[in-house]
C-alpha cells in the first residue's frame, strides 16, 4: 500500500477568527463530511492506535466480561472503525452511536449492522443529527465516548454540551472524550483533505479551560493527558467519572 500524505490540522491557536461561528455551522458540517467520507476514513488510520489506547483504558472500568448491561453512547461515530466496532465486540453492550453525516451513518450501517445479527455482537443504534440535539431521559448511559468531535462545536457548545452528558451519565458514569490543547477560540478551514469540499470548524477552552469546564459539569478527571496526535496537533485526552452520589 502506498504511503498516504497527511495534512496538517492545523488546529494552532494563531490567526484565528473572532468571530461569531457562522450561523450555518452545523449545516455546513454534515455537507463536508458527507462529501469527504471515503478520504476522512483513510486519513483517520494513523488515529487507530490512539482511539484504542484510551477506550481500553475505559473498558477497563466497565464490566465487559460478565452478562451486567453495559449502555454506550458514542458521539461523533464515524463509520463506526475502530471505536464502535471495539464496542460492538462486548454482547454486553448495547451501543448508540450519533454522528451529523448521513454518509458516515450509511457506512457505518452497512459494515456494523449484519442481518441476521451475529452472536457475541452487541446491540447497536445508529442516530443521526447534531450532538447538541439529542435528548435522552437522565441516567440513561454508563459511558459516553467522544472522539475528535465535541471540537467541531463552538465553545460555548461544547459547555453546554459537557452538561448535557453529566445529566444522561449514571451515578458513576464515565465520559471519555478528547479536546484541543491549545485555547482555540474559533478556527475554521477551507479546504480540508478535499478542495472545495471539506470545510471544517474546530474550537476549544485549552487545557486548563477544559479542564475547569470539564470539573464545573461535575465530573471528577481520573486521567489528564495531552498527547501530540499523528499530524503534530496537541489534544487533551480526559476520562472523567460522574459521582456515584449524583443525581
């Protein structure tokens, strides 16, 4: 197989734009990752290892070896490799994974739902739409994983979107997720991985401000990580618990 160039992310908090994040934001989203799904899916390979590093760090917490009811919810699915995938393997758990592109859901349909389903495969729901939107009842999901997506959010999102998690999260729930390292009040990219398609947008708090925000939900960090990802971009990865006394 040839060796695949890797753009830059380009995710530094240099020449940002101040600016209100546009009002077509989540539109504007779903269009681009629906036009580059093939090439984003390729391009992600590099991202494997790291994906699965801290998931097993998360399995690891949860009870995957016996017949407990383990509820999932993935933000920011993709096509499902190698994250829901990894989640599917556990018959114990019954997975809703959430992403904005129709092209990723129907990818991820066709390689993570076999009809029949197979035995020792995990249940699993497909929702597409904005993460922001989902509503479910509180105390619904003993886990809640996002990778490289709540950065697609605009900040002050992603604050909402933190809350949002903390109310469906259990009593002793756990989000794993990752966030920008750098204060990125806003930054967006014209042309990403596919010329005149791949628009993006991508924003964070910085560590310290993730961090803040991420301990103002009420979550309690068990791991703080920032580590250098394979296009020479800093994330915060965090796995953060909800108190078993909350409510």
């Amino acid at each position: 197989m040839a060796e695949q160039t890797v753009p830059p992310l380009d995710l530094q908090p240099l020449n940002t734009n101040t600016n209100d994040p546009p009002t077509d934001l989540k539109s504007r989203m779903k269009a681009s990752y629906d036009a580059i799904a093939p090439r984003y899916n390729e391009w992600t390979i590099p991202h494997s290892t790291t994906r699965l590093h801290y998931l097993n760090q998360l399995l690891g917490r949860l009870p995957i070896t016996t017949t407990v009811p383990v509820s999932v919810l993935e933000l920011g699915c993709g096509y499902g490799v190698p994250v829901t995938q990894e989640l599917l393997s556990h018959p114990n758990f019954s997975v809703t994974a959430n992403d904005i592109s129709s092209a990723q859901l129907a990818l991820a349909r066709a390689r993570l739902l076999p009809d029949p389903p197979g035995p020792g495969h995990g249940q699993l729901t497909l929702l597409e739409g904005d993460m922001l939107a989902l509503d479910f009842t509180p105390a619904t999901f003993d886990a809640v994983v996002g990778m490289y997506s709540i950065i697609h959010l605009p900040r002050s999102e992603q604050v909402d979107m933190l809350s949002k998690i903390v109310a469906w999260l259990k009593p002793g729930g756990w989000l794993l997720a990752n966030f920008a390292a750098e204060e990125l009040p806003e930054r967006e990219v014209q042309n990403w991985l596919e010329e005149e398609k791949g628009w993006m947008f991508w924003s964070g708090w910085g560590s310290q401000g993730t961090m803040e925000k991420v301990r103002e939900a009420g979550l309690e960090v068990v791991v703080q990580e920032t580590v250098e990802d394979a296009v020479d971009v800093k994330f915060l990865w965090i796995l953060a618990r909800k108190s078993d006394s909350s409510k």
